[in-house]
C-alpha cells in the first residue's frame, strides 16, 4: 500500500509539473510565433526586422531554459565534471541576460576577480547563475542596479548577486527553493531556486541570502577553490 502511495504521490508530482512546465513552455512559444508572424511582412525595416529577431531568439531561449530547469530537477546528478573558469562562465550568463536586463531598466555592474576556477559541470553551473540573475532582474520591475562579484581566496571562490529589487519578506524567504514556490503567478514556475540549490549542493558549494523589502536582496555563494587545490599538487 506504502509503495502504492508513493507512486501515486509520484504521478501527482509530475501532472502538476507538467501543467506548469507546458504553460511555462507554451508562453515563450506563442510570443515567438507571434513575431515570426510579424517577420513575415514584406515591408518591415531593417531595424524593425532586427529588434524583432531578438526577440524570438530571446523567447526561445527561454522557452530552452524551462526544459533544461525541468531536467535537472528530474535528474539532478552532475554529469560531467571539469574546471569551471568562473570569470568565463559568469560573463557568458551576463552576455545571455543583458538584453532582458536593458528592457528592465537594469543596469549591470560587473566585478571579477582574475583568478578563480571550481570545480563541477559547467552547463549546470551556467543554468544556476541564469536562474539567480534572472530573479534578479526580474525582482527590478522598474529598473535598478545589478552587482555580479567574485572573490577569491586561497581556500574558495565567493560569488555574490545583488539587486536594488522588491525583496523578500523572512516568510518568503523561508520558502524559497520549495518545488513550485512563485510569487509571479502565471509567469513563474517556482523551479528556478529548487534547481539551484540542488546544483550547488552538488558541487559542495554554499548559499547565503540576505533580503530586506523594497530594499533587495543578497546571494553569496561559496565554492571550494580548485585553482589553488591545483596548484598545490
Ligand atoms: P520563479 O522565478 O519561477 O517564480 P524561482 O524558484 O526562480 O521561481 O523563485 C521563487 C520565488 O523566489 C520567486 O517567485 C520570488 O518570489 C522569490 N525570489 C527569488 N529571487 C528573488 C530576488 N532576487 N528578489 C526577490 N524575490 C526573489
Ligand atoms: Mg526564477
């Protein structure tokens, strides 16, 4: 009976994602269809022509990174593990992201610092910081500051990701990482922070959060560092 419960509690688990994965995936789709529509007509500008394109690479992109969140939260093993160059991985996020940044509003202030790799799989670690830094922007409705940081010590990697946004209650921030736990309605799938966590765990890291209402909010992750792990061999 016990197992029976289980799988049943199972099959619950995955209609409910479903639904919220296909809504998730269905969005992005139509909007991108909606301007492919729109690419059709003869006569559009050449500047017209290239803002739209964006936008359907845009909404495809994240019609791809629903899916890739689906799939880690499914099978949450690291599968390939190398060197992760943190400065790399992070400006390639920010690259992805700043389209969507520059519609908010958002400015970005980047701070790396040279050195700086760990240890992991690097497309998990690449989702991980688009999932962080999308809340981020998405937590500036009407435009803020964006401050990506790295440090580097001897025995780890900080990384930190600050915006002037809405915040966190301590309620919602209790809650933050629960399958399925948005307070975007309809726009969110409350996957984003669950995978995150699981990545980092994964990859022996830390997370701190700090947040204060209309204020902002905090992540500060910590890795071990694998440079220097390297460099002592
Ligand atoms: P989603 O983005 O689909 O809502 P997430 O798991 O990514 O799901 O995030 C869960 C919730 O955590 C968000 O709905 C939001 O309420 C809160 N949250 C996450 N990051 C931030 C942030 N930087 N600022 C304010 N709230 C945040
Ligand atoms: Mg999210």
């Amino acid at each position: 009976i016990r197992e029976n419960l289980v799988r049943t509690e199972k099959l619950e688990a995955v209609e409910q994602m479903g639904a919220a994965i296909s809504h998730e995936i269905r969005n992005p789709l139509t909007a991108a269809i909606g301007f492919v529509q729109l690419l059709q007509e003869q006569r559009l500008p050449p500047r017209k022509r290239a803002e739209y394109l964006s936008i359907v690479k845009a909404e495809l992109e994240s019609a791809e990174q629903v899916i890739q969140n689906y799939l880690t939260f499914s099978k949450p093993s690291l599968d390939k593990i190398e060197e992760i160059n943190v400065k790399k991985e992070l400006m390639q996020v920010m690259n992805i992201l700043k389209p969507t940044a520059n519609q908010n509003s958002v400015e970005i202030n980047a701070h790396f610092s040279l050195l700086g790799s760990i240890k992991g799989d690097r497309q998990k670690f690449h989702q991980c910081f688009l999932n962080v830094i999308k809340n981020s922007i998405e937590a500036m409705p009407r435009g803020g500051q964006l401050y990506i940081e790295t440090h580097y010590s001897i025995s780890q990697i900080t990384i930190e990701i600050k915006d002037t946004g809405v915040g966190m209650t301590s309620d919602q921030l209790q809650r933050l990482g629960e399958p399925y736990y948005s307070t975007k309605g309809s726009k969110g799938t409350g996957l984003g922070m669950m995978v995150v966590f699981s990545i980092v765990r994964a990859m022996d890291g830390n997370v701190r959060v700090k947040s204060e209402v209309d204020k902002g909010t905090t992540f500060s992750f910590t890795f071990p560092n694998y440079s220097s792990e390297v460099h002592r061999e």
